[in-house]
C-alpha cells in the first residue's frame, strides 16, 4: 500500500487541487491512502480539504494537525501516522500526472532493491512566463526544478531527488532515522536541508535510489517567488542551513563544505564571464547574488 504524505502550512489557494489530481489518477484508491499534516495552518485548508472529501468519498482521507511547527516535525509525522509500506511526499502547492501513483508502485514492486525514488518537478509560473534572468541552475534553486531525461535509472552524479516529488520504503526510516527537526522549514521560514541530510544518510547505508520520469509533479509558482526579496530571502536561508547541517556533523564536515563554496564562486564567476559575452548580463548577475547570500549565510555573516 502506497501512503501520500502531503504536509501542509497555509496552503488553502493550493490543496484542493493536489487533492484532486491525486484522486483522478489512475491508481485505484484502494491501493493508497492520503495522510495530510496540518503544521498549525490558520488558513481555509481544512475546509478545503473537507471539500474534497465530500466530492471524492472513495478516497480514504485522514487528517492530523501537528501542533511541533516545522516542516521536519509535519514530515515526522506523517511517517509514524502511515499505514503503507511506499511513503510518496507530495508538495501541497503542486499537482501530479495521471499515472503519478501507478509509477511508484510499479516500480517498488519490479526493483526491491531500490530504497527511495523521485520524478521530475516542473515550474508551472502563475506569471505566464519563466522570467528572462532564469538561468538552470536558479531554476533548480527557486522552483525545485527537476529533469533528467525520459529514461528510468540512477541519479545522476549526486542529485537526489527533490523534496517535494520523493517517495520511501518505510523501512528507510528505520535505518537512518526521521528527518532532523533542527533543519527545514518551519513557519514561514526559508530554511532547508533535512532532505540532503536523509539522502546523505541513505548513501552511507548503501541505499539505492532512482530517477523515475513518470511521476511527474507540476510545481506552482506564484508571482512573490520571482521578486527579489524572496529571492534573497531563500538564498542567504540556504547557506544558514549548510551551515547548521555541517556544523552539526563537526568541523571537517564544515571545512568540506566552505571548500566546496570556493570552487563554486570559481564556477560561479567563469558563467559570469559566459554570460556577459553572450549578452545576458541579467543572468550572470543572479547567478553572482545567489553565490553571494549563500556564503553570507554559509559564513555566519547574514
């Protein structure tokens, strides 16, 4: 049985809809149940989730509050309130293809020797147009994009999959842990890197995980995330969170990370240079004021 853990925080513009795209999938709802976690939300969400049970009564539906805020503890949460043996993580500002479900489960079913999996994440702007200084790498960054190609296998390189399109076997859980609540969102903080450190966790046990592009999550992206204090915001939150995980795992850890922070600003600046020859400055200076905050917040100057 497949177990969708969507964690939600004031989200009521959104959840009805992942809702529904979940429930006219193609997988029978008798081969999943949604566990939604209300992280304190003040918002409509559960009238909109009230909504959706009265318009999808096959669907089983159970609905928990965590009153612990933060993202890690709502996560947390889910895990122990799950009845399957797959855990899917949906984001709450998204929706899924049709067949979405059906890919997980039959690809759990014909590969156990994989542990974990994840899809493609493809920004759906509420702008109507991807912004002319989006370069792939904020891509990723600010809309959790996500592509590898139409063929199923490892990730490349150390991608992992993304947050908010990631599926489990249980069983991970008990290996490595729940996620770290020290890490994550939490209200409407920016912060992140729970999920880096289950993955990190994961390769140290030997865990297999694998890219699957049939399940693929559209991820909204709504006018606010393309202005610059957002911007800046999630950045420099970005670097605070390195910090915290690396630190947390001693001062080798730490070193490790602010080397590799140098070899980025030498990546960082030779694209500048690429793109200022080939006239899209725009981009090169995003590119520079990522790099920028992230070290900011890498250092403990932000």
């Amino acid at each position: 049985m497949i177990s969708v853990i969507i964690c939600t925080y004031n989200r009521d513009k959104y959840i009805y809809n992942v809702l529904k795209s979940l429930a006219q999938g193609t997988l029978s709802c008798a081969e999943y149940e949604i566990v939604l976690v209300d992280n304190n939300c003040t918002d409509r969400t559960r009238e909109e989730v009230e909504r959706f049970c009265a318009d999808f009564p096959d669907v089983t539906l159970r609905y928990f509050v965590e009153t612990r805020q933060g993202l890690s503890n709502a996560r947390n949460r889910g895990i122990t309130e799950s009845k399957g043996d797959i855990l899917v993580y949906v984001d709450d500002d998204a929706t899924v293809n049709d067949g979405y479900l059906s890919c997980y489960r039959d690809w759990f079913a014909a590969h156990p020797e994989i542990d974990a999996a994840g899809g493609p994440i493809i920004p759906h702007y509420e702008t109507g147009a991807e912004p002319a200084w989006m370069t792939y790498f904020i891509k990723r960054l600010l809309t959790g994009y996500l592509y590898f190609g139409e063929k199923p296998g490892p990730f490349p390189g150390e991608n992992y999959p993304g947050g908010g399109n990631a599926a489990y076997r249980k069983s991970v859980f008990d290996k490595v842990g729940l996620y770290n609540t020290e890490l994550g969102r939490n209200g409407d903080s920016l912060a992140g890197g729970e999920e880096k450190d289950i993955f990190n966790k994961m390769k140290k046990e030997g865990m297999k995980f694998a890219y699957l592009p049939g399940a693929i999550l559209y991820h909204s992206i709504p006018a606010y995330k393309l202005e610059p204090d957002y911007f800046n915001r999630l950045t420099v939150s970005i670097g605070q969170s390195e910090r915290a995980r690396t630190k947390r795992l001693g001062g080798r850890a730490y070193n490790k990370r602010l080397l590799s922070e140098a070899n980025k600003w030498i990546a960082t600046i030779a694209l500048w240079c690429f793109y200022l020859v080939t006239l899209r400055p725009q981009c090169g200076k995003m590119l520079v004021r990522f790099r920028s905050n992230v070290t900011r917040g890498l250092v403990g100057k932000a």
